[in-house]
C-alpha cells in the first residue's frame, strides 16, 4: 500500500514520463545527392547537418542519400519540390527550364575564374538568383562550387573545334547544355550521370564534359582517357531545401538553417580546391592524357548560344551585371 509521502513522487515521475516522448522527439530530414561517399559535395551536407543537429540540440538530423539512392537530379528536384525530399546538392543546369535565372550561371565562358563566381554568387546578384527559387518551392541555403567543366572523350585529344566535329558528347538534361555542345560542332546526347560510364564504354557516346572530381570518382578517365581543358563552364551548384520543410521551421529555426548553409559552403569549397588537385593526379597516374586549348574560338562558337538563351532583358541584364563584377 502507497503512502501519502510517495504519491508526489509518483507524480512526478509519471510527469516525466509523459514528457519524455516529446524530449526525444525527432526529425530526421532527407537529402539527396547524385556523388559517391566521400565526395565532397556529400561530406559537405554530412557537415551542414551535424551543425543543425547541435544548434537544435537534437531536434533535426540530417541523413545523406548518395550516390542516386533518390533518383537522378531531374527526379529529385520534383520530389525536393513537393516535400518528399528534404534536401538537396544538385547542379543548376537541370533547373534551367524551371528557373530561367539558373540558366545565367550555366552560360559558357561566362566567369572569368572561381574567384569571380564567388563574387557574383555570394553578392547581390547572388541573392537575387537565389530568390527565383522560392516560387517553385525551393529555398537556397548555398551556392557549392562545381570546379571548371572541360570535355573528354575516349577518340582524340581535343584541341581545336574541327576535334568536335561529328562526336557524340553526352551532357545533363538542360537545353543549354545541348545548345552548347551542337553548337561546337559535336552531337549532344542527353543522359543521366550514373548511366554514363557503361555509355562510353560501349561507345553509345564518344565523349561528355565534366571536372576533375567528377571524372575522377566515377572512374570515367578508364573508358575516355583523352581530357581537354576547355573550361567552358563555371556554373555553380546549389543547396536547396524543400519549401514545405522550411515553412514548418520556426522563424529561429529558419535563421540557424541559413547560417548552417553558409558553412557548409565555406567548407565544400575548401573540400573542393582539395580533391580537385588530388583528382587531377590521380587522373593523370591512372593514364589521363591532359592537354590545352585554343579557347577563343570556343568561345566565339557560344554566340549563338547567347542570342538564343539569354532572350529576356532580365537575362541579358543580368549577364551585364556578371561581366561588370570586379
């Protein structure tokens, strides 16, 4: 038989119990990514989440799909969109059709180095990309950089634009994209990034356009060994959230999530400048050929390009404004 002394500290005891529950509450948010383990991309929202895990004190965790687990980009950006996703690194080029402004950042030739993107992306004109995002149920909580895109292919070293003529290059699911390499003189071939080592292995494509890393992880320098630095594109990649995640945190929660971005960008960035070295020697030890080009007339190629992307005055004002950046 209870005492009277004992009966507040059952009290008390079922109290917390019945609190316990909401203490140890959760929620785990999801985020995708296309890269393999490791990548610096990856380890880069493995660091963002962490951040968010202490600011919270435990009430968010962040889990990394990589490698595809969710889809490829196109597919993750609709589930990313509509809250299936949480979370996601993906590059700008599959936005273009969805968010003309992306489609700035991916123009060829456009930055003058990395150190001039930053500067762009992480200014005004910067923000002001970012915000066209929200519309389509996406906020930006950084721009990651994508190193400098340069073609490769398993035929011939590529140095001139007659080398283009005539090749199958495989390149992302963008309009773009495909603009720029026919107007190069080479057959564009639109194909997901994970189907495209059996691609040029088999000889479905000649050739495709990427950095370092990314050739390098994906072991593409095995079945296209001939590496050209064109450096045709600097286009940044972004670090989104759902906007129906992001309207059930609160206003403080919202402002740790922004601040959490910001250094899992500075910290992508110096992963980046890391393995972009490391990539390019181990490329190069495992039978890369690298070689130099003639950029101008590549460049002089992408008027077209321009005449035909960059159509609105938005647009054309808004690559005024990129080249005018110091």
């Amino acid at each position: 038989m209870l005492s009277r002394r004992s009966l507040p500290l059952l009290a008390v005891a079922a109290a917390a119990l019945l609190a316990a529950p909401a203490a140890l509450a959760q929620t785990t948010l999801r985020s995708a990514d296309i890269h393999p383990d490791g990548y610096p991309t990856v380890e880069s929202v493995k660091y963002f989440g962490e951040i968010i895990e202490k600011k919270t004190n435990g009430k968010y965790k962040v889990q990394v799909f990589y490698a595809g687990q969710l889809g490829g980009e196109k597919d993750t950006i609709e589930q990313t969109r509509f809250g299936v996703i949480d979370l996601n690194r993906i590059n700008t080029a599959p936005f273009n059709n969805l968010i003309p402004e992306t489609a700035v950042l991916g123009m060829p030739f456009l930055f003058r180095s990395v150190e001039h993107m930053y500067k762009v992306v992480d200014g005004p004109i910067g923000a002001e990309i970012a915000k066209s995002f929200e519309p389509h149920g996406l906020v930006v909580l950084g721009f990651f950089d994508s190193g400098a895109r340069s073609m490769y292919n398993s035929k011939k070293p590529i140095k001139t634009l007659d080398d283009m003529k005539g090749m199958k290059i495989r390149v992302q699911q963008s309009d773009l994209f495909i603009g720029m390499i026919n107007a190069l003189g080479a057959n564009a071939t639109p194909m997901p990034f994970g189907e495209l080592y059996s691609a040029l292995q088999t000889g479905l494509v000649d050739g495709a356009e990427n950095n370092y890393p990314s050739y390098d992880s994906v072991k593409h320098y095995e079945v296209a060994k001939y590496y050209s630095l064109t450096e045709h594109s600097l286009a940044p990649e972004v670090f989104v959230m759902s906007k129906r995640s992001w309207d059930k945190l609160s206003a403080d929660e919202q402002k740790m999530f922004k601040e959490a971005g910001l250094e899992a960008t500075k910290k992508m960035r110096e992963l980046w400048a890391k393995r972009d070295a490391e990539s390019k020697e181990r490329v190069i030890k495992g039978g890369a050929i690298i070689n130099e080009v003639d950029k101008k007339p590549f460049i002089d190629a992408m008027k077209p390009v321009y005449d035909k992307f960059v159509t609105t005055d938005k647009m054309k004002d808004l690559v005024a404004r990129i080249r005018a950046v110091d």
